[in-house]
C-alpha cells in the first residue's frame, strides 16, 4: 500500500482527529428528542400494535422498522442507542468513501472523515434522525448507478442501488425524486453509449418498487394501511405539510455551509475546468441537487432536512484538492484548502458547544422526573395519557412501559387549522377515547408546538372539560400531572 504522503496527513489528520474526538466526547448522549418517540413507537408494535392504526404518527414505516431492529439488538437504553447510532455513522461514512474512492485515496478517506465530523457536531438530538438514516442508502443508489456506469459489475450494481433507493423511499418518500433523477440520468448515459436504456431502466426501476412494497404488504397485513392512508391523505398532505414554516432559514451555527458550499463549488468548477468531469461526477452532483430539494421541499427549515445534501457535499469535498497539490499547484489549490479549513473550525465550535447543550440536560432530568412520579403507581391495566409533543412525555412512557388509551403520541395536532373537518375529527376521536377508557394518568406539558404552553387547553374545551374531572396531582417545572 502506497505511503501515506505529507500532503494528505495534513488534510486528513485534523479530521480524522477531530471526529476520533468528537465520537469520544459523545459517548454519553442520552437518548433524547425525535428518537424516543420512535423508539416507543417500535416498542409498541412489537408488542402488538398497528402502526398508524394503534398510533397516531406521520412518519413512514422505514423508520419504524430500523427502531424495531434497533431494539431488538442494542435494547432501549442510552448505550445502546449511542452504539447504534455510532454504527449507522460509519456505515455512512464508508458509503460516501466507496463513492469518492475512484477519486482517489484522499478523496475517499476525506468524505468519510467529513461526514462523520458533520454528524458529531450536530449535538445529541440529531443522533438517529430520520434524514441520516436515510444518507447511506441515498449514497449506495448513487454509487450504484456509477458502477453501473463505468462498466463494473454492471448488472449487480445497478440492482443493489435500486434496492438501496427503494428502502430509502420507505423512511422518506421524497427520495422517489432522486430515483427519477437517477432514471433519466440511467436513459441519458446509455444514450451516450449507443445503447439501450430500457433494459438498464427497467432493471432499476423494478429494484425501486420492491422493497416499498414489502413494507406495503406488511402495513396491509397488520390492519393498518386504511388508517396509514387517512392520515397521509387527511392530515400529512393538506395539514401537516403547511404546519410550522420557518419565517427564516437559518439554524444553530449556519454559517458553516457557506465555507462548504465554496468547497463544494471549487471542486466542482476545478473538476470542469480540467475537462475531467465523469459520469461519477455528475451522478455526485445530482445528489446535491436531491439534497437541496429535500431540504427546501420539506419546508420545515429544520437543521437534519440537510443531512442528505451533507452526505454528497462531503463526496466532493475532497475530490480535486490532491490532485492539484499532486501535480504541484498547490497556489490553484489554495482556496479549497481554506474553504475546508473554515468548514474545520466551524464545525469543531459547534462540536464542542452542542456537546454539553443544556436544554438536552433539561429535558433528560424532566423525562426522569416524570418516570420518579408515575413509577410504582401504575397497576395492571392502567395507562397514562401524555399531552405533549417533543419534551419527553413519550420517552417517560418508553422507560416505564406504559400505554396510553387513545392512539395519539403528540397534541399539537388539535391546535391547528382548528376549522378542518379534519382536526375536528381527531378532537372528537382523542375525547371518545380518554370517555371509554380513562386512563389512570394525564401528564400536561407546558410547551406546545409551534407555540403556545398551558393557555393551549382554551382552545379545546372538550379537553379542559375532561381534564377537570382530574385532580392535580403535582405541577412541577415545565408538566402537571393529573390523576383520576
């Protein structure tokens, strides 16, 4: 193996370092966020439960069945999560290496390296998100397609892409988009090799559709697909969708994808400028284009929407600065060094902050106050009904293993578009359900989403009216717990 030049140790080795440290410094993230809603979810199916029919959620089944299997495996615990979600980082890692590799050993070893920094300086609440799930699978449908492309193992790569593709359309539908990008980019390039496209397009295609259907088929056969499609007809679509736009784009420590997007641009200008760019480089390059549609699209402006555009900006990166500093322009190659020495600095500031960030630290020690509360109060049968929406009423549940008697995980959807026949509907299913089986508990939390704490209950008269026939039974920082 060729010896590891001065050039590429300089590169490299302060990011290799920097993630080494990172994933080191992370090791105690709890469990925390989006995830243990997830995480219940997955428990609550495998104890039985419909998903969509029994719970209430907007996520696709994908997601479900990577927590049912990360449960299975690493168990419910912080540890556990922490050694999955390591695992899922360098499974991506390698994806984005395995794209980059043709460009070179540098090239290859930098995107891992970069995206696994990326990901750590993200802070605990991005660990297993649903957008970084999905990035190595985005990453395989591409490197598929490249093989396929450059002749190597042209069948089996092609067919592996797909798949990989087609599981991604089962945690986000969205990425279909980049299936049919990647189709035209299929019936473009064997236009330009004089042949065929329908076989290699049909092929694909058909390695698209298989694995959304078997998750298709498993929605069927547990009862749940009428119910999956009302709430993605219903409410995902012409509600949900609309729900909590950003009046600006920005997030925590932004300013980091400036300095990536003048790297990015760089590489890419240099790879034209060289005459050099190959079927490789513009499959990379629709993948930036997915990533940004997948963050704009969504219309959220949340930071993890931008983790698909990260995977392939990292492919990037690197490709072109060793080899300009291996033909001795090192002046040509002095602007992408800088904008990766900025993105750098950048992301190990916000590493080093979003490390110890003390909402996290808050909202563990309200989930554990929560558990203190309830546990050793709940007799067989009993459930508890958590009216809240991220800040940790799900994740109380997880830990003591309790149920609630209606299907309905959050409460923010009965505050808006309060008119909808829709929302309407869900009010008078969640009052039908807490009349027919009361449950023991109502753990109220004071921050609602996108706005609003304890007034909320104003809006929802039927509501204040159930909860009245409740005593308090303690009200503490930031929830109020009310018992029958």
């Amino acid at each position: 193996m060729k010896r590891i030049s001065a050039v590429e140790l300089g590169l490299l080795g302060p990011f290799a370092a920097l993630a080494a440290a990172l994933a080191w410094r992370s090791r105690g993230w709890p469990l925390v966020h989006d995830a243990p809603i997830l995480h219940y979810i997955a428990w609550r199916i495998g104890e039985g439960a419909a998903p969509y029919r029994d719970l209430f959620d907007m996520n696709f089944p994908g997601v479900y069945l990577i927590h049912l299997a990360a449960l299975q495996l690493f168990g419910p615990g912080d540890a556990g999560w922490r050694a999955f979600d390591l695992l899922w980082l360098a499974a991506a890692s390698c994806c984005a290496a395995a794209l980059a590799a043709p460009w070179g050993r540098l090239a290859a070893w930098g995107a891992g390296f970069f995206f696994a920094v990326y990901h750590l300086a993200g802070g605990a609440w991005q660990a297993g998100q649903r957008d970084f799930l999905l990035s190595p699978f985005l990453l395989l449908a591409v490197l598929g397609v490249a093989r396929w492309a450059e002749g190597r193992a042209p069948r089996t790569s092609l067919a592996g892409g797909a798949l990989a593709l087609g599981a991604g359309i089962t945690i986000k539908p969205d990425a279909a988009a980049l299936a049919a990008g990647l189709l035209v980019a299929i019936a473009v390039l064997a236009w330009r090799a004089g042949v065929s496209p329908w076989a290699p397009a049909t092929l694909f295609a058909a390695g698209v559709v298989l694995i959304p259907a078997a998750v298709g088929a498993w929605i069927v056969t547990r009862g749940a697909l009428g119910a999956w499609s009302q709430i993605v007809f219903d409410y995902l679509l012409p509600l949900y969708a609309r729900l909590g736009r950003p009046t600006q784009w920005t997030f925590y420590r932004w300013h980091v994808w400036v300095a990536m997007g003048a790297g990015v641009a760089l590489s890419l200008g240099t790879v034209v400028a060289r005459r050099g760019f190959t079927a490789r480089h513009a499959l990379a390059g629709l993948g930036l284009g997915y990533g940004l549609l997948h963050f704009f699209g969504q219309g959220k402006g949340w930071e993890y929407h931008l983790y698909p555009l990260a995977a392939f900006a990292a492919v990037v990166l690197f490709a072109e600065v060793g080899r300009l500093v291996g033909d001795g322009r090192a002046l040509a190659a002095t602007p992408l060094i800088v904008s990766l020495a900025a993105a750098f600095v950048l992301l190990a500031e916000k590493g080093v902050e979003a490390g110890d960030t003390a909402w996290i630290a808050a909202k563990e020690r309200r989930v554990s106050a929560v558990v203190a509360e309830l546990r050793g109060r709940l007799g067989p049968g009993d459930t508890v009904q958590v009216l809240d929406t991220t800040d940790g009423g799900v994740h109380a549940l997880l830990r003591l293993g309790a149920r609630q008697p209606t299907r309905f995980l959050y409460d923010f959807h009965f505050y808006h578009h309060v008119e909808a026949v829709q929302i309407r509907r869900l009010r008078a299913e969640l009052v039908e359900a807490l009349d027919a089986r009361p449950p023991r508990f109502v753990v109220l939390f004071q921050q609602g989403w996108p706005a609003g704490g304890y007034e909320r209950l104003r809006r929802f008269p039927e509501l204040a009216d159930r909860l009245g026939r409740y005593r308090v039974d303690a009200r503490r920082d930031g929830y109020i717990v009310y018992a029958r």
